[in-house]
C-alpha cells in the first residue's frame, strides 16, 4: 500500500494518535471504572473532557515554541505554524469547555458553577480568542508576528496560571478534583486500569491535535507562498 | 500498511477483552454493557471517529498534491 519507503516514518505519529483515541473510545466505555457516587458512569468522561485541556495545553505550548522561533528566526513559517498550533489549541479549548459544561449540569447540578478552574479557563480562552483578533487586526507581516509572538508568550503564562496554579491555591474551593484542597483526584486517577485508558487517550488527542494544526498550517503556507510567488512576478515583469 | 492497522486493531481488541476479563469485584452497570448493547454505542462512536480521520486523510493528500504541484512548478 505504502507508496513511498517513508510513509510510517513520516505519517507514524497521525496513525498513533487516531489508533489511541479509537482505543479510547472503544477501552472508555467498555472498560472497567471505579464505582463512585455522583459520579457513576460520567466517570468515563475523563477520557473525552479531560483529555481535551491536556492536548489543549500541550498544543498552545507548541504554539509558545513556534512564537519563540520566531523571535530568534524571524522566519514567518514559524509565526504561521504558531498560529495554526494556537487555533487548533483554541478549537481544543472550546471542545473542552463546552464538554465540561454538559458533564457539570449532570453532576455539580448547573450548565457553569462558579468554580475557580471553570472561570479560569474560560478567561483563559478570551485571552486566546483576543490573540485571534489582535492578528487579524494588524496588516503588516513582520509586525503583526512580532506582535503576536511577544502576546503569545503572555497568553500562555496566563493559562498556565488561570488552569494550574490559580485552582490550586488553598483560598479558592474548587469543584475540580486535585483542586482547592479537593484531592478527589486521585481517588480514581489511581485507578490503574483508567490509567491504561487516560494516557493513550491523552497523548492521542495531542496527536490529533498536531495533525489538525499541521494541515492548516500548510494550507496557509500555500497561500502565502503563492501570494509571494505572485508578487515576485509580478516586480520581474515591472522591472 | 493494511497489514500494519490489522495487527494493531487486533492487539486493541485483544487488549480491551484482557481488560474486561480482569476481576469484576465492583458491580457497575455491569448488565447494560452486557445486555443493554451498550456496544452499539461504542460502535456508532467508531464510525463517527473513522469518518474524521478519513475527512483529515482526504485533506493530507489534497494538501500533498498541492505541495507536490508547488514544487513542480
């Protein structure tokens, strides 16, 4: 089947990815999970919720490292692949949030409770719907990616403070297990057979992540590289 | 590669039937996922999951083919 001699070599990590989030769908809901009150079956939402903020996170600091590039290059596949990376940890985000509200209504009573990791996510995610915008207004290349990188770096301090560290401190209570001295967590992060399913899904969602932003990635520098292509043409035929 | 995937899902489904198998000491739903198909659920997940990565693959190879034309030209 394969055409090229590379082709695992280069496609090995988008199959991984879509074989360990198969796994998870098919492990998550016929494996075995521990039996806790009000919880009950939505347990299993951990492998589909949970694991959305940790390829959020994973894929915004991607973005974080493209940003970086950046600076130090100036090339501007690197401000694109951040953006793309920084879209695709949004689309994470917003998957995320929106999951979590649904498995909130059926277990913490409400649609949003007013819970310190809820609402850090979701100024967390205005600030990256602000990176968006902030890009979209600005027209000139080199500056807007400065721009943007140097933002880049502050939205993603900001989200690591407004997810981990801010629900962590002990003045806040938190819903969230592992939170707001509510150590729930490990009661069944434990679990070991969860682990089995947790991790794979995690880091398939990460991948999948990487593809989706990978491809719209390159579609933009398509486009970008056509636009130069097109300008350079057009100053060899003026000249 | 097709012989790739097989084994791989094999190994899954080998996998998932060594988990279900280990020591059911708490009772959970276990009824529903015996009888309450519970599997059908799992499956339409399955075809909805394949059906994106199918889309993504489709979108790879446009995007190679246009890659491919770039270079070309």
């Amino acid at each position: 089947m394969a055409t090229q001699p590379s082709f695992i070599s280069k496609h090995w990590w988008k199959i991984t990815g879509a074989l360990f989030v198969m796994y998870s769908i098919i492990e998550g809901f016929l494996g075995k999970v521990p039996a806790l009150p009000i919880l009950h079956e939505t347990i299993r939402n951990l492998y589909f919720h949970v694991t959305m903020w940790f390829a959020m996170i994973f894929v915004l600091g991607g973005s974080v490292v493209y940003s970086i590039r950046y600076l130090s290059t100036g090339s501007v596949y690197d401000d694109l692949r951040a953006e793309h990376m920084a879209s695709a940890g949004i689309l994470l985000g917003l998957l995320g949030i929106t999951t979590g509200s649904v498995w909130a209504r059926f277990t913490w009573g409400g649609w949003w409770a007013n819970d310190p990791k809820l609402n850090g996510a979701a100024i967390s995610l205005l600030i990256y719907l602000a990176y968006v915008i902030l890009r979209s207004s600005m027209d000139e290349e080199q500056k807007r990616a400065r721009v943007a990188a140097v933002y880049n770096i502050f939205a993603f301090v900001l989200l690591i403070v407004f997810l981990m560290v801010y629900p962590r401190l002990n003045q806040v209570d938190s819903l969230h297990p592992g939170n707001g001295g509510n150590p729930a967590f490990s009661s069944y992060d434990l679990d070991s057979n969860m682990r089995l399913v947790f991790y794979p899904a995690v880091a398939g969602w990460i991948m999948m992540g990487l593809w989706i932003a990978n491809l719209s990635y390159r579609i933009a520098k398509l486009r970008y590289d056509k636009l130069m292509w097109q300008s350079e043409n057009n100053l060899l035929i003026e000249e | 590669m097709m012989k790739y995937l097989l084994s791989f899902l094999f190994f899954l489904v080998q996998a998932c039937f060594s988990l279900l198998s280990a020591g059911n000491e708490v009772e959970m739903a276990t009824g529903m996922r015996s009888e309450g198909k519970i599997y059908v659920v799992v499956a339409v997940l399955c075809i909805v999951f394949t059906g994106i990565v199918l889309f993504l693959v489709r979108l790879e190879r446009r995007v190679n083919k246009l890659e491919k034309e770039k270079t070309d030209l």
